[in-house]
C-alpha cells in the first residue's frame, strides 16, 4: 500500500485529505492511502518519514512550507526560486525532493480573468504561499507590492499605509492571509474597500468559507471575485503527477 499525506497544523479541516479520498474513490484507485499529519513542531518531520512504511509523497501546508526545506535532500529549481515547498516526493533511494505547485495552481487559475487593465497587484501577506504568487507574477510580467502589518525591505505598503487611490491604483488585490478562514469567517484584511471598483480582481487563497467576507466586500462593489478552490483543485492534481504512482 503506498501512502501520501498532508502534512501541516491544525489541519482537521484541510482540503487535500477529502479531494484524494474521492479522486480515489472516482478513479478505482485501492492501492494508495491519504492522510493528515498534523505535527505541533516541524521538528517532528523526520520521525513520520522514518515510521510511515509505504509513504510516498506529501502536500506541505501552513505553517510549513518554508521550515520544511533544510530537511529536504534536494529542491527543485521552481521551489527554490520561490523559496517554499508545498510537494514532497520520497524517491526509491530515499530521498526527499521538493517541488512547489502552488505557482502552477495560482498561474492556471488567474488566467482566464486577466485582462488588458489588470496591471498591478497588491498582495496581503508575506508567508510561503505569497512567494508563490510573487513568482508567477513576474513571469507575467505583472508588477505588484506586498502589504503586511509591519514594514521591511520587501513590504512596500504597511495596512495603516493604504488609502482609497492606492486601492484604486492597484487592480488586482489577492489575499494570502488566513483571515477569514472558517470559523472567523466575519474576519478580513482590514484595507479600505471603498476604494474597489468593477475594473478589480479580488482573489482569496482560502476556501473555506467559498465566499470569505473579503471576496463579499469586493462583490458588493462592483469586483471580479475568485475563491482558492480552484488553485487548490490544480495543485493537487500537479503533486498527484510528481508522485507518479
């Protein structure tokens, strides 16, 4: 029996374990297993490699997806430019190799809404999945700024620095931040959505809620909305083709 698993914190919740339970069960698919493996320290991560017999692969979620590297054997080059890994792949030999799929996700996901005013992007939040984001960005050529709650050399906006014309100036507004999740789900990124029009793209890596209150304020003027389902839904099915089973 080969065995995959997500391995993250508080991660009762998680999408992947329910997403490959029913691929799975859709695919006739008997011979692989998918579990969580909700780990308080990553300093725990070397003793599931080492006791889980038959496992082949992992997802790596928050708050993980950088701690996890240093324990890799090797990482690929997309994940080490991204500085994050959210795909682990055990080899015969025994060696962990890194890959990150949330970029392939997020890239496939985004496209379709993209339009020639879609320009600029404010990115809420610094964590692995924000690198991520950051990455397919630039290769889209598409310029963007980080917002987080304190300035450093890579946070052009702090939450207090937003106004209206900064809103207003940057046309797509992506969320890779917790806030929201179920069960906070009257929590959003504190930014002045007056400043939303028509012509913007909210998109939130959450989804759960499918409709966080940062999506619904950007409805309820005028913008684009997209939920992080779908990123999800492809990710997964990229690891699903690195592990090869």
């Amino acid at each position: 029996m080969h065995k995959l698993g997500l391995l993250g914190k508080n991660i009762s919740y998680s999408f992947s374990r329910n997403h490959f339970k029913l691929k799975f069960e859709k695919e006739g698919i008997t011979d692989v297993t998918y579990d969580n493996f909700d780990i308080e320290d990553i300093s725990m991560f070397p003793s599931i490699i080492k006791n889980t017999d038959g496992l082949k692969g992992l997802n790596v979620t928050i708050p993980y997806k950088q701690a996890v590297i240093p324990f890799l054997d090797k990482v690929d080059k997309k994940a080490k430019a991204i500085g994050a890994v959210n795909t682990i792949k055990l080899k015969k030999n025994g060696k962990l190799v890194g890959y990150n799929t949330d970029c392939y996700g997020f890239k496939k996901s985004i496209k379709p809404y993209l339009k020639t005013h879609h320009k600029k992007v404010l990115i809420l939040g610094t964590g692995g999945a924000s690198k991520a984001i950051a990455y397919v960005l630039n290769e889209l050529r598409i310029e963007f700024a980080y917002v987080s709650r304190t300035a450093s050399e890579h946070v052009r906006f702090t939450y207090d620095d937003l106004n209206e014309t900064i809103i207003k100036d940057f046309d797509i507004i992506i969320n890779c931040t917790p806030l929201g999740t179920f069960p906070n789900i009257e929590n959003c990124p504190n930014i002045p959505y007056q400043g939303i029009t028509e012509k913007h793209i909210l998109y939130d890596l959450i989804y759960n809620p499918l409709e966080t209150k940062f999506l619904k304020l950007g409805k309820e003027h005028g913008a684009t909305t997209i939920n992080g389902l779908k990123m999800l839904e492809l990710q997964a099915e990229k690891s699903w083709s690195i592990w090869d089973l």
